[in-house]
C-alpha cells in the first residue's frame, strides 16, 4: 500500500450525519493512529466549516505560540478563532462528532459535502458549496491562477 504523510486531502464527497449527528470521514483520508491524533476544526469566514489534521494543529500550535501577548488584534484574533473551534479525534469507525455551533455556522442540518484541499479539508452545506464553486466572482482566469502556482 502507498503510504502517505498524514494530511493529504483530495476530492469532494458527499455524506450524511447519523442520528447523533456523527460524520463518517472518507476512508481515503484516514490514517493509522487517528483515535489518539488530534483534529481541529473551526469556523471558515467562507461559511463552512475547515478542519486542520494533527500536522497542521501542530504548525498553528507553533506559530500561535510565538505571538506576543503584548499584540492585542492577533490575540483577539486568536481568541475568537480558537473561541469557537473544537478539538477532536477519529473513532474506529471514522467518525467524527462536532459541535452544533460549528454545524450551525455551516448550515448544515443533515447532509454535506467534504471538500479536501491538499494539507486540510473542509466541511459544507451542499448548496452553500455549489454557490461558492459556481460563483461568477472576479477571481481571475482559473488558468492564470493555476499557472501562477506553478502547476
């Protein structure tokens, strides 16, 4: 089997939350050890939910860690992004349980869309997703973004 570093994030996939309101993770991304790893999950200004696996947790944890106590807007900032976030781990059957505040962020009451973007993923309401995919925004022409990133 080909073997990954853990947090690697491609495709889209649709599920459903089970009557507790669990949400089981595509098998693709889940990695050997994810009951004792850490997750994060937070609020998207995008209105989705983002989800940061151990090695990005452990990145943030650095990089929060060397903001001065003395900077007030990064620690507000740091405040009110890790305010409403939650931790979390993987159970044995992939699953995941989030807070009603992160689902009601997201508008997601029962189906949603798994979104994965290379070193993270996101969390979606699906029509919130199709609005945002299809949207007629200026972004600039795909293929002048993607030729910039190198790709």
């Amino acid at each position: 089997m080909i073997s990954f570093e853990q947090g690697l994030y491609a495709g889209e996939f649709r599920h459903n939350l089970d009557a507790k309101a669990r949400l089981t993770i595509p098998s693709k991304w889940r990695f050997s050890g994810d009951e004792e790893a850490l997750y994060l999950a937070f609020k998207d200004p995008n209105g989705c939910i983002t989800v940061y696996p151990p090695k990005m947790v452990a990145q943030l944890k650095e990089k929060l860690s060397a903001v001065s106590i003395g900077d007030r807007k990064a620690q507000r900032a740091i405040t009110k992004l890790l305010g409403s976030s939650e931790t979390f781990t993987i159970d044995k059957q992939g699953r995941i349980n989030l807070n009603d505040r992160l689902y009601e962020h997201a508008g997601i009451a029962k189906t949603c869309v798994l979104v994965g973007t290379v070193n993270k993923f996101s969390i979606w309401n699906p029509e919130r997703y199709d609005d945002y995919v299809n949207a007629d925004e200026d972004d600039g022409d795909i293929a002048d973004i993607l030729a910039g990133l190198g790709l």
